[in-house]
C-alpha cells in the first residue's frame, strides 16, 4: 500500500528517491518523506501531502549524500500527518527505517519497549519496529543486519523494510514478508524499491526479495541473502526485466488511464503472443502445459479476486463453463477466505490479480493451499508475491498499470482466461477442431477490432458531456456482458464519484426498473450476438419510462438506433469475445466524464493502486 525507495552508491541519492517516489504513487500518496547521510549525519524531512510537497520542503535540509531511503504513504496505522510519515528515527537517532506493510503485533512490543525507557513520537507500527531492532542491536551486541533477523523473527504482520545505521553508512539493510521488494543491481549501485519503476532507467537487473527473505546492500559487494527464521544463505534470482522507462511515461497522453486505454490492442496481442499459435492450430501455456492433469481431472475450478479481476473471473466463469464445461464458482477473495470455504485437492483456484499484491487474495490462495488445493495466478506483475506463492501461472503482459482504475488489466486477464478455457476445451474435446480453429482465428482479430473500438473516442466524450453531471447511473448487460456492465459501473464510481450500479439486464423488473425516469442514464450492452432481443424488450421498458438510453451496439446495428438515446458501435465478434470490446467504450466514457468533472483520473480520492492491507 505504500511505496519505498532506497539507493546506495556513486550517485546524488536525493534526486534518485524523490524521483522513484514520484513513480510510486500509484502505490499511496497521503504523505512522504526522505531520509539522506551526508557523511557526518541523517538529515531527514517529511510532510503530509504528495511527494511534491516534499521536494518543495527538502529546500530546508542538506541534499547531500549517495546513500538515503524515500517513503510514499498510504495510511493503515496513524492518520497522515508528518510525524507519522516515513521514515522514521529510532530513539538514539542512529537507525532511520521506511516499511511498507503493517505489523500486526505492535502495540505488545511498544509497552515492552515503553517499560525499557523508549518514548515514541508517533503512532505507527513502524516506528516501534525501529526502536526493537535498536534494542536488540543494543542488548544482543550485534550488527545491523542480525538485529533486524532477530527482530522481525518477534513480530507478526506483513513489510517491506529498509533501514540504515549513520555509523555504518556502507549499507542498508531490506526485509520481506507479505509486501513487494526489489534490488536493482547497477554498477557498483544498488537501488531498493517497491517495484522496478524507479530503477529501470538505470539498470534492468533486478532481484525480487522471496517472503521471509531480507538482504544486507552493501557498496563493492555482493548481496547477501538470508532467510529471516534462521539466518540461512539463500541465493539471489537475478531477473533481466523487460520493462522500458518509456513505458512507465505517459507517453503524450494526459493521463496514464488514457494512456492504458489506448495499450490494450498491443496489450492483448503481447499477452498472446507466443502463447496462441493459430496456424499451427495450437495455444501454448507452460504453466497448463505442465499441470493439465491438475485442470483436467479438477472438480472444480474456483476463481477468487477483487474489484475488476473479480469482474474478470466472472467473464471466466461463463468462459470456462460454456466452452469446457468446467464448473467453476467465482469468489470475492475477501469473503472466500474468511467463510471457512469447502476446498479439497480435486479443486483448482485460479486467483487473478492485476498487482499480484493484493492481501485478500494472497490470503485466499494460502487457505486454498493449505487444503491441498492447485493454486494457477494469473498477475500482471513479474515477481509479483501471488506470482510467487502460486503453484503455476500466466502472467498477462499488459505492461505497468499506473492508473488506479484497471483497463488493460482487465482485457488482459480475460485473454490469459481465454486461452486457458479454449486449451481446456480442446483437450476434453467439448470443441471441434473446426470450431477450435475459428475461435483462435477470431482471437487474433481482436487487438484490431479493439482499435476500431477506439475510434468512437470523440463520439464517447461528446456523450460524456451530456451525462457528465448524472448522480446515478445504471449499468445493463446479459450472459457474457453481465460482468461488462458491473465493470463499466466500478469504472465510473471510482473516478468520476458519480455512484452507479451493474445489473443483468433481465433483472430489471424485480425492483430497479423503480428507479428509471428522465433523469436516469442507463447504459446498455445490447451486441448482436448475446440475447439480442430480450435486451432490446429491456431497452423498450426503459424507454417508456423515460429513462435515458445509452447503448453499446454491434457496428451497422439499426435496431437499437431506433430506441436509444445515443449509440456507440463496437465491432462484431463471437459472444465468448465481446466483453474485450464492449468494455472499451464503457472505460473511455467513465474517463471522459471524470475528466470533465474535474477528478483525479489515475489517483482518485480514498484509493491506492495496491490494496495490500485488508
Ligand atoms: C480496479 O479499477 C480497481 N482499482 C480495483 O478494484 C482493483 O481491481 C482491485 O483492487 C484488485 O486489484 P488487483 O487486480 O491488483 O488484485
């Protein structure tokens, strides 16, 4: 939930972090704060606010100094204020920590040290963490790096830490368990960061830290890698990232939802590619290459997520059933891991997350696995830790997602999804090879039909002005467009604030169609294929009751036009595909008239890109 940034090396350090921050903010943006050694001492500024307000208010300390650690916050513990931002200064001054993560176990460990004669200027969990490692570098007479192994061996909870000591400015000490950590390794440089966004400039050799792992980054030396529980060596996994800074950019556009919006044609075709070989009339997936046994003789397929990805699942499920006949259930990972769910080894759980970070379903995968269960991630993020604690899985290459609200994560995911169920249904045979060959025909022609999808931007925004200051809104979708329309919902709440609401279009007359009249917008997916007429009788009920309709239609669609309000055409492709187009319209719309309002596009109010505290 927060973002950490450390260097150590033959660079200014202060640019370098506050750089990095800036490029972390996706990951929480309440309050910041930067901690540097200018050779003699720790000069140390942080401020509520965004990383901005802390450049602007690092003018009153020294910038000097080649080894320092950054810290951009998203509350858990203390409201954001600036004494409890990052970093934080343990009692003597000498040890200076950023840690993103919670310490469950805080308050015990605070009273103890209190009895000892610490004091505590703030209320987070992190600053008493310092202060242990302080008292067990004193009280066991060790160095910094066993301090912190025998500390966080006492504590329950989840980080990502760095912290180092002004009397041995030679290195800086990191630890994982539950929240992301990655190394650059430069020439004789290191970098330390929550993700590769503020390295990859310099250097695109990363080492992702595995849970329960920490690292002493010393200058002229190799990291050296311990396992927290007892000090064991453990080698580091050298990963040569793809990611270009570029990527990271905004890349001319005014927002990095725009941006991500207009990816998903290269997006989905980097995310099948060298996976969907149509000619040969093959997918290939090593992650189900080397497990199919797993899905073929599964009971079950139980898919868990949150927000979008649990739209995503959703897609799946009608996916996975109508093409492989899998029966598979789709769970929130925030209510599957706490209602002592019915899971044995027959079952596959597929957990699906953008971030690769979120709490809740890594939760929910470590239940699963605990009762035997094939765990199958589907993330966006290499290395990310539910890439790690899966068993198998496929990551989509959408590229960074910056935006807090997901675009092509989601087209991404329900590509990954795709090719899994087709493989699926071509090996228990519920497809023809005609069939099958059509299907991967179809899927090639997507990423262009998402282009043609794009072209009714201008259109979309002039429809967008129209609505744009609606306090409700209704979200219409049957069969594969019922999870379209929840997702085109959480689009347009959690950026434009304007509350909205998904619902199978059949479900109308029992209760919602109450709220239609001339001042309800109602967006409906009425595509060709699909239960084209039961929609349009739905758009029909709407229409005598004055609500206002806004339909997404097959291209050349003259039905419909007749009965809406406005139309916006999408490309025509078989059912299982057209959520991969009729979302495109529905995200542009919601960006649009978040834009029009006024609203912080990629960091809307009271949310964080990486939800990894529950
Ligand atoms: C999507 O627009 C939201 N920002 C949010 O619902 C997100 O999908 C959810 O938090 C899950 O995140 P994940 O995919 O990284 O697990």
């Amino acid at each position: 939930m927060c973002g950490i940034v450390g260097y150590i090396g033959h660079r200014d350090a202060f640019p370098i972090i506050i750089k990095g921050l800036q490029r972390l903010e996706y990951r929480g943006y309440d309050s910041a704060g930067i901690a540097l050694f200018d050779g003699s001492q720790i000069n140390l500024v942080k401020t509520k606010g965004k990383v901005e307000d802390l450049r602007t208010k690092a003018n009153s300390i020294s910038q000097e100094g080649t080894i320092g650690i950054g810290h951009t916050r998203w509350a858990t513990h203390g409201v954001p204020n600036d004494v409890n931002s990052h970093p934080h200064y343990s009692n003597s001054g000498d040890l200076v920590i950023i840690h993103n993560g919670i310490i469950e176990n805080y308050e015990s460990i605070k009273k103890e040290l209190t009895k000892r004669g610490y004091n505590f200027t703030s209320d987070t969990d992190t600053e008493v963490l310092v202060n242990l490692i302080e008292e067990v570098k004193k009280t066991e007479d060790v160095k910094l790096g066993q301090a912190v192994q025998i500390a966080l061996n006492q504590v329950v909870g989840a980080y990502a830490i760095a912290v180092f000591d002004r009397k041995k400015p030679d290195e800086i000490v990191v630890a994982k368990l539950g929240s992301p950590l990655a190394i650059g390794i430069g020439e004789e440089e290191f970098f330390i960061a929550s993700d590769a966004s503020p390295f990859i400039e310099f250097t695109n050799n990363a080492v992702y830290l595995e849970d329960e792992e920490m690292a002493i980054v010393r200058l002229g030396k190799e990291i050296k890698l311990r396992k927290i529980k007892n000090d064991a060596v453990a080698y580091p996994r050298i990963l040569e990232l793809q990611m270009n800074l570029e990527e990271i950019e905004k890349g001319g556009y005014d927002h990095f939802m725009l941006k991500e919006i207009y990816e998903q044609p290269r997006a989905i075709k980097d995310t099948y590619r060298g996976r969907l070989l149509a000619d040969q009339g093959i997918i290939r997936m090593a992650g189900i290459d080397q497990n199919l046994e797993k899905f073929m003789n599964a009971n079950r397929i139980i898919i868990v997520a949150c927000g979008t990805s649990w739209h995503a699942g959703l897609v799946a499920e009608y996916i996975f059933e109508d093409l492989a006949r899998i029966p598979v259930e789709v769970e929130y990972a925030s209510e599957f891991r706490y209602r002592n769910p019915v899971i044995t080894e027959k079952d596959v759980l597929i957990a699906i997350s953008q971030s690769g970070e979120t709490a809740d379903t890594l939760a929910a995968i470590k239940l699963a696995k605990e009762k035997g269960a094939f765990v199958f991630g589907v993330c966006n993020v290499v290395g990310s830790s539910i890439a790690r604690e899966s068993d198998a899985g496929a990551y989509t290459h959408a590229g960074p997602e910056i935006g807090v609200a997901s675009t092509k994560a989601f087209t991404t995911q329900i590509t990954v999804l795709t090719l899994l169920a087709l493989k699926l249904a071509k090996e228990k045979g519920t497809f023809s090879e005609t069939k099958f060959h059509e299907f991967l025909t179809e899927l090639e022609t997507i990423p262009s039909k998402v282009e043609r999808a794009l072209e009714a931007n201008p259109l979309i925004e002039i429809i967008s002005d129209v609505y744009k200051d609606s306090t409700n809104c209704l979200y219409l979708g049957r069969g594969y467009n019922f999870p379209v329309a929840l997702e085109g919902a959480l689009k347009l709440k959690e950026i434009s604030y304007i509350h909205a609401e998904g619902y199978p279009a059949a479900e109308m007359k029992h209760g919602p169609i109450a709220l239609i009249d001339e001042h309800m917008p109602v967006f409906v997916i009425a595509t060709k294929k699909g239960h084209y007429e039961k929609v349009v009788s739905n758009i029909q009920e709407i229409k005598s009751r004055k609500g206002k309709i806004i339909a997404i239609v097959t291209e050349g669609d003259e039905q419909v036009k007749e009965l809406a309000d406005h139309v916006i055409e999408v490309p025509e492709t078989l059912e299982s595909l057209s959520p991969l187009l009729t979302t495109i319209p529905l995200q542009l719309l919601s960006y649009h008239i978040a834009v029009m309002r006024g609203c912080n596009v990629d960091q809307p109010r009271n949310l964080a890109k990486s939800v990894t505290v529950e």
